[in-house]
C-alpha cells in the first residue's frame, strides 16, 4: 500500500458533520507548533466544531517545496493524530492541478452541502494579502474568513488595502455571530498567542545541522529525521 493510500485510511481524514467547521491550508513546510497553536485557539475563540487540516499539493503562490506533498501530509498527520477536533483532508496533495483557495472552497461545498458554516483561518498576513488571491471575491461567498492577530494589536481597516478594508468594514459587524447562523460572508478576528516560530526558520536549522527541538511535535522532528528532510546537500 502506498503512503499516501495509508494515510487515506486513517480515521482523521473524516470530520464532525454539523457546527462551524474550521479550514486550515497551507504548505505545513513543515508543520510546527505556531500552526497548531492557531487551529487550537480558533477552535476555543470561534466556537468551531474542528478544524479540518488541508495541506496544499502544489501552492501556486511559491516554488514546490523541496520535499514531497506526501511528506508534508505525513508530517500534518503526525501532529494532529492526538486532537480528536483537528482532521485532515489529503485531496489537494493528490490532485494534479494547483492548489487555490477558491477551488477547494467549491470542493468542500459539493462534498459539505451549501448550508455548512465553513471558517476559513488566516493569519494577519495571509489575510493583507487576500486581494492578490485567484477569484479572491468568490471565496466570501464561499467561506466565512476567521483571521488571527496579536493581543492588543487588532486588525484595522486603515491597515488594508481600500478594497479589503471596505469588504472589512461590511462584513466584520457581528462576524462571531454569523459563524453559527450563517454558511459563508462574515469576516471575524481572534487574538492567539504569539510563537516566535517560522517554517523558513526551522528550514534553515535543519539545513545547517542545527536543533529545531521545540519548535515543532517530536512526532514531527522524528520523521524528518527519520527521512533527511530539509538537510543541504
């Protein structure tokens, strides 16, 4: 059986079937405890259901990382195997095509049904940056966005571009609310706590020999090891 036909077996590639569902994508390049602290805090601030993992196969937004999308889901099932509110979904890792946003969205909404409330999580970068996205209008009409700030430094409309601070402004009011009653089209904030952690930091550790312990799950650590992942040459 292949890895990824093994992963595909594991009961945490399923999810709750009612409830706000959190969405969380990315390259998990790799996945460290910054990432799992946000999905966390999410869950307890945004009153989710879960959080359902999604690793991107080929993120169109930089260079394929240098190890392979079964690896990176390897690595997102490791850490999230304790967390009985954390699931993983490997479609993107093995669809051929790149992976936006938007197109997800649409996927989960033919699998999930059109009445879901679906939260799609983003950091305060990730979310400054939303207009460059492909159809990035389509993907409110799709999702509720959930971004996630510093304590005492909220996110302000004057921060954003004039486009995204006037979707702000209409649909941040009552966001935390609309994540219950409503499917998709409020924008709601939460502050988690800050970890000094980057995937490009732990990149770099690795690469020159150095120890990245305590930056990401032991589980983690111990299949890059396991595999020589992220060593220069």
């Amino acid at each position: 059986m292949s890895a990824i036909a093994t992963f595909l077996a594991s009961p945490k590639l399923s999810d709750p079937v009612a409830g706000p569902l959190g969405l969380f994508g990315g390259t998990f390049d790799p996945v460290h405890y910054g990432h799992l602290r946000l999905a966390e805090e999410a869950i307890s601030h945004l009153g989710l259901q879960g959080v359902r993992w999604i690793p991107a196969g080929q993120p169109p937004h930089r260079a394929q990382p240098g190890v392979t999308a079964a690896q990176r889901l390897a690595m997102v099932l490791r850490s999230t195997a304790d967390n009985q509110q954390f699931f993983v979904d490997a479609a993107e890792v093995e669809a051929d095509a790149p992976s936006y946003t938007v197109h997800t969205l649409e996927r989960l909404r033919r699998e999930l049904g059109a009445e879901r409330s679906l939260v799609l999580l983003l950091g305060a970068d990730a979310f400054a940056g939303l207009p460059t996205w492909h159809r990035w209008s389509d993907i409110l009409e799709l999702a509720h966005i959930a971004v996630s700030h510093r304590p005492g430094f909220p996110i302000a409309a004057n921060n954003l571009s004039p486009v995204l601070a006037e979707a702000f402004r209409r649909r941040r009011p009552a966001a935390e609310e609309q994540l219950k009653s409503r499917p998709a089209g409020a924008i709601a904030t939460f502050a988690m706590t800050q970890l000094a952690i980057s995937a490009t930091q732990i990149r770099q550790l690795l690469a020159n020999g150095l120890s990245a312990r305590y930056l990401l799950p032991d589980t983690v650590l111990d299949y890059i090891r396991a595999h020589s992942l992220y060593r220069n040459p």
